[in-house]
C-alpha cells in the first residue's frame, strides 16, 4: 500500500488503513490457506501513528486480530526489529550506497559530488534499500525475537548472526577509496543515530503536528484527482522497461549512473 505524506510519516489514519486493507486481509488469507485457527496478534509499540483503541477501528471481519502494546520505554530492549535488524539492514545499505558510488565515479567521469547532486535519485534508492533487505539474513529475523520470545528461536541461532565487522570495514575501505576520510567508529555513530526512543513529549507533539497533516490532507481530498487503473500502471512500467533496456544497451556509460530518462531529453 502506497500512501504520500509531505512529511513522509505514517499518520494513525494510513496506519487504520494499512491495517484493514493490508495487513488484515494477508493475513487471514495466510492462516485460511495454511488451513490455521484464524487469530492472530498484532504486537505494537509506543509510536505515534499507532492508536491507543486500534481494535475498535478494525473491520468487524478482522475482529480475529487482537492487539497488544509492549510497555512504554521498552522499545530498544524488546522490540524485534531493534534487535540487530535495523542496524544489520543500516550497516548494508551503507554499503551497498558506498559501492554504487564509487563504481559510478571509476566507470564515468563524474566526481562523487556530481553524481550524487545532479544523478542520484529515488529509483536509486530503492535499489539499494532492495540489495540491503535481501542482505539481512533469516537467521537474523528470527532470533530478533530471542528477548520478547525466546521459545520460538532456536538455540543455534543466536551464535549465527552476520559479522557486523567486516561490513564496517568494506564501508571504510570503500569512502576511503573516493578519497572520504571514513572511520568505523563514523559508521558506528551513523548507525546509532536514531535509535533512541521517543519520550513521551515528542510523542504527543508528533501527534499532534500529524493531526494537522491529517486535517490539511482532508482539505486536498475533496478535491476529484484523476485516478490511474492499476492495468495502466502496468502498461506504463512494461514500456519504460522496454526503454530502459534500449538506452542500455545502446548507451550503457549513461544508465551507469541512473539517469536514463535525462538521456532519453536529450536525444528527444
């Protein structure tokens, strides 16, 4: 589910919708299809886009969700995805980031300043967010559930993490390979940076900066937008596919740097 905000969070009512439209009916159709009693447990922490009374806005054919909130102040030591998820996917992304540059700086002749100014853009951030997930082990998901369930992870698991340290020093050997002066302990501070927990008062002042998003977004909808089927969406993206693939093989030192659609202005 896509939504847009023009502060890029997730408000309560995209998180009710993602709930109802998503994660419920996925849900549902997993444990009907796996032939499992349908119920299930929504676990949640103390976030801002997360409703206090979120069971009471669940469509009464996913009433077989059940929610639970974990303690207040406990998201760090408890929460699943903070238990090496984020920082292996962090540590990995880094890299992956660190490697596109400086493979785009040694094939062409743009310098890491202009590539990074005029050439990197958000298809190129998924790209690299797509190699950094695909890099975050099973073996790492499942035992970041050691400390909230320690029943469901084996015990072989907790000894088969990923080395965090070797990924440090590829990121290190690679800025300073583009003439950066980069330091584990750069890569360290980079990857601890948000990893505190809200406190209480920046919760409420999220809150409440969100319901003037909400209330300026409702304000926006009632004007008609054009709607896209998804079968157009498709259409669309086959025949970009088809283009890309053509400036690629007839220009490939251009789409090295991720910019096929400024080729295609030119030769236009």
């Amino acid at each position: 589910m896509w939504r847009s905000n023009p502060k890029a969070w997730v408000t309560r009512k995209f998180f009710v919708e993602w709930v109802n439209l998503v994660f419920g009916p996925t849900v549902k159709k997993y444990l009907q299809e796996n032939n499992l009693p349908v119920q299930a447990l929504l676990i949640l922490d103390n976030a801002p886009a997360h409703p206090p009374n979120l069971e009471d806005d669940i469509l009464e054919e996913l009433k077989f969700i059940k929610v639970l909130y974990l303690p207040p102040n406990t998201t760090p030591i408890l929460q699943p995805m903070d238990q090496q998820v984020i920082s292996n996917f962090k540590k990995l992304y880094t890299k992956h980031l660190f490697r596109r540059c400086f493979e785009v700086t040694e094939r062409t002749n743009l310098t890491l300043r202009e590539f990074w100014k005029d050439h990197f853009n958000i298809a190129i951030y998924l790209q690299i967010i797509d190699q950094a997930w695909l890099g975050v082990t099973t073996k790492t998901l499942t035992s970041a559930w050691k400390k909230l369930w320690p029943e469901a992870v084996a015990e072989r698991i907790y000894e088969e993490l990923e080395p965090g340290v070797s990924v440090e020093e590829e990121i290190v050997s690679l800025g300073k390979s583009m003439g950066l002066e980069v330091k584990e302990r750069d890569v360290n501070e980079l990857i601890e940076e948000y990893t505190q927990e809200l406190t209480t008062e920046e919760i409420q002042e999220l809150q409440s900066q969100q319901h003037t998003e909400v209330m300026q977004e409702i304000g926006f909808e009632e004007s008609e937008e054009e709607v896209i089927s998804t079968s157009e969406i498709k259409e669309i993206l086959g025949m970009w596919e088809s283009v890309s693939q053509f400036v690629e093989k007839k220009h490939p030192e251009k789409v090295a740097t991720g910019r096929a659609s400024d080729l295609l202005m030119t030769l236009a």
